[in-house]
C-alpha cells in the first residue's frame, strides 16, 4: 500500500451511504422456520458435480400430511470454470444423517479404528522445527538489543569538544536508529512463530476432544435421542435370543432388528421405520472356532 493522494473512484456522499447501507445489513438474521433443527452435514456434504458444499433446505410442512421436510441442496448454479451445475437433487436429511452415523457407528465398532484413535489421544506434536526457529529470533533479538545498548553507551561517550563530534553522533544515531527497524521486523517473526505453534497446539487438544467424540459416538447418539424424546427408554442387549424376543411380547416392547428377523418369533412383526438410530451386529461363534469359521471370519475381515 503506498499513501499518497489519489483520485476518488466515487464520491465522498455516496461511500458514506454504502457504509450506512452495509450497517444496516449487518445484523445475524435469525432461522425463521423451525429454529431448533440442526442441519447437522450442511457444509460438510459436497456436490458430487461441481464439488461446492451442499446445504440445509426446508420443504414447509404439505397441506396433505403437515409434515415439514428436510433437505441437502447444492445452490450453486454455475461453476468457478464457469459450467453449470446441474445436480438439482434434494437429498433427504434423515436418511443421509442415519448413513452417516452408520459409517460413523461401524467405524468406532472396529478394535482397530479405536485402538488408532486412542493412540493418537495425548500424542505430542512435532513443533520442533518451529521451536528451533523461534530460538535462533530469540537469540537475534537478544544480539540486536545489545548491540543498541552498546552504540547508547557509545553516544554517551563522546566527547563534545572532539572535532569529529557531529559526524560521529550522526553516524552512531544513524546505527542506532536501524536497530528499532531490526527490532520490530525480529519481533513480529517471533510473533508469526509463537501464534503457529499455539495454533498446533491448539489443533491438537481439539483433534483428541474429536477422537474422544468418536470413541463415544454410539453413546452420546444414544444419548441424543433420550434427550429429544425422554420418553423413548432405551435397552441394549448383549445377545438376541428367545428371552429378548419373549420379553419385547410380553411388555409390548418395539425391538429394533432386521428385516430378516420376520420369522424368528411368531409373535413379532416387522415394521420399517426411518429412524437415526443404528444397532451393532456381529457374527456369533464359539471360543475355539472350527477351519471352516475362522475360514470365514478371516474373508470378513478382509472385506471390511
């Protein structure tokens, strides 16, 4: 930027009136329909023609069955090369949510995923570079300050009735001017240096806050939906069988299962539901499985 006159591209009267107009724009414009639902993946979801962030949408609720819906959109009409985007599918909000917190529930359900996760939690960071770097600013810093130090007692001196006394004061000033310039440049890369450090730093306590998240994802889920319907009572269990499936009769319980589970009970019925909800499944097979198991277990392990 260079400080001198130049001339308006517009008049005095009409930036004071775009300032006027910017504030009275500039307030946070509050959600008008349904304030408290949470496009969750508005953002993160990208487009899969012009790879621009997908948003939240809201269908108001239909005269038909007063239902409010929720979409994923991409608002982008044409591309930064200048195509048109023509993905103008809505994407149903509850459904990709509940994919998404399958991916996320399986992922967390591996040993392997966790065992990552975990030893990344507390990991220390590589700042070593940057603490080197910050070191040697330290050190010019401390050589620039003494040597200003050293032409002040230099000045002070100086003989006034030394002949060469003006020419002398003038260059050692000169010097010592020059060390503030050298000051203030040392002190901003030391302060450029610090903030990226701070910065890894703090990345890093929010990347282990993430990692804990995830390790507890199916419980804070879980945790969610007791908290948006405390009515609902939820009850896991660690094995399906009869007495399960007796039980969910007997209390006129619901029972989240599969849909190949029609027939296990004679008493049970199978609705489907689009729920945000998800359930572990595993495969069931004794301590000390035979060749033909571990065959088998070994092909799922490689499919995931």
């Amino acid at each position: 930027m260079y400080e001198g006159k130049h001339e308006a591209i517009i008049s005095e009267e009409d930036w004071n009136l775009a300032q006027e107009k910017r504030k009275v724009n500039a307030y946070r414009r509050e959600k008008v329909n349904d304030p408290t639902h949470a496009h969750i993946l508005s953002g993160i979801l990208k487009c899969p023609c012009c790879g621009k962030s997908l948003y939240g949408n809201i269908a108001k609720a239909h005269s038909k069955d007063k239902k409010t819906r929720y979409y994923y959109y991409c608002k982008n009409t044409v591309t930064p090369t200048g195509h048109e985007c023509t993905f103008r599918l809505n994407i149903e909000q509850m459904e990709m949510n509940r994919m998404v917190a399958s991916i996320i529930s399986a992922m967390v359900s591996d040993p392997r995923f966790a065992d990552a996760i975990k030893a990344k939690i507390g990991s220390a960071v590589d700042t070593n570079d940057l603490e080197k770097q910050l070191e040697a600013l330290q050190a010019q810093l401390r050589q620039t300050l003494g040597t200003k130090a050293r032409l002040e007692r230099q000045m002070d001196g100086l003989d006034v009735n030394d002949p060469y006394y003006d020419r002398k004061i003038s260059d050692l000033q000169r010097r010592y001017d020059e060390q503030y310039g050298k000051i203030d440049e040392v002190e901003v890369q030391i302060d450029d240096v610090q903030s990226q450090i701070r910065s890894i730093r703090q990345e890093k306590i929010s990347g282990d806050n993430i990692y804990r998240l995830l390790l507890a994802f199916d419980q804070v889920y879980e945790a969610d939906m007791m908290k948006n319907h405390p009515e609902i009572n939820i009850v896991d269990f660690d094995l399906y069988n009869v007495e399960a499936f007796n039980r969910c009769e007997n209390n006129n319980e619901v029972l989240l299962a599969f849909k190949s589970w029609e027939s296990v009970h004679p008493l049970i019925r199978i609705i489907p539901v689009e729920w945000d909800y998800t359930m572990p499944f595993g495969i069931l097979h004794s301590k000390k499985p035979s060749i033909k198991v571990k065959r088998l277990i070994n092909a799922i392990n490689k499919v995931k």
